[in-house]
C-alpha cells in the first residue's frame, strides 16, 4: 500500500498539500485518481460540516437543515450525487485546461494515462489562472 501525497499550486505559487493517502493499488489511470480525490474531499466536507463549526460559531438547526446537514432523505441523496456532480465537473475542467496534473516532474495528459504510485509519490493539481486582459 503506497502512501501518495497530493498538492494542490497555482501558477501565481501558492502550494499547499491537500491530502496524503493510502491506495492499496501501484498503478491508477489518472481519471481514478481524481475520482478518488474529489470523493475524499467531498467526505471530509461533509465530516466538517456534521460536526456543526468551530469555537464559537455552530449553526442552528434551520441552518443545518436548509444547508444539507439535516436528516433525512435529502441529505442521503445528496450525498449520494454531491461527489458525481463535483467528479464529472473536475473531468471538464481538466479537458478544459483549467489544471493540469503533474507526477513528480512528468505531466499527465490523458485520464486514461497510468499513474505510478509508488511510496512517497506526489501528485500537484496545478491550477491554471487566467491572465488578465489577455
């Protein structure tokens, strides 16, 4: 099981690691790869938003009710549909070069490229910004 580090960068230099994880696979096609990161990451939204805030500030329960975080079936489904939406949109924002992935210092361009992942690997989610004016 290799442990693989994911970053995310912008073009402007802002870095930050979003997660470190554990695939029990060595190899993954790159759309795999985003599919599990999108479903991590919308997890532990969720898992932020259950546990009701921070210090001072915790929603009502109208709060959490119209936001998704009442009980229910609603909040099933969404759960259930939330992660697909966010998947397929980071699929068109990749075909539309609005990032690109980069393994250690090779980038990937296709979803259906394999992915190495061997222990301590790093995969950067570069986000490309537009240029203003241009």
């Amino acid at each position: 099981m290799a442990k693989v580090r994911l970053v995310d960068e912008t073009t402007s230099g802002e870095r930050r690691d979003a997660w470190a994880l554990e695939w029990p696979e060595a190899r993954l096609t790159l759309r795999e790869v985003i599919r599990r990161r999108v479903f991590e990451e919308v997890a532990a939204l969720d898992a932020a938003r259950a546990e009701g805030g921070q210090g001072l500030v915790k929603p009502t329960e109208t709060e959490r009710l119209l936001n998704g975080n009442g009980t229910g079936t609603d909040q099933r489904e969404a759960r259930h549909t939330l992660p697909q939406k966010h998947y397929e949109r980071a699929l068109a924002d990749f075909g539309r070069n609005g990032f690109l992935v980069l393994v250690g210092d090779r980038q990937i361009w296709d979803l259906d490229e394999e992915v190495d992942l061997t222990a301590g690997a790093e995969i950067t989610f570069l986000k490309l910004v537009p240029l203003v004016g241009g």
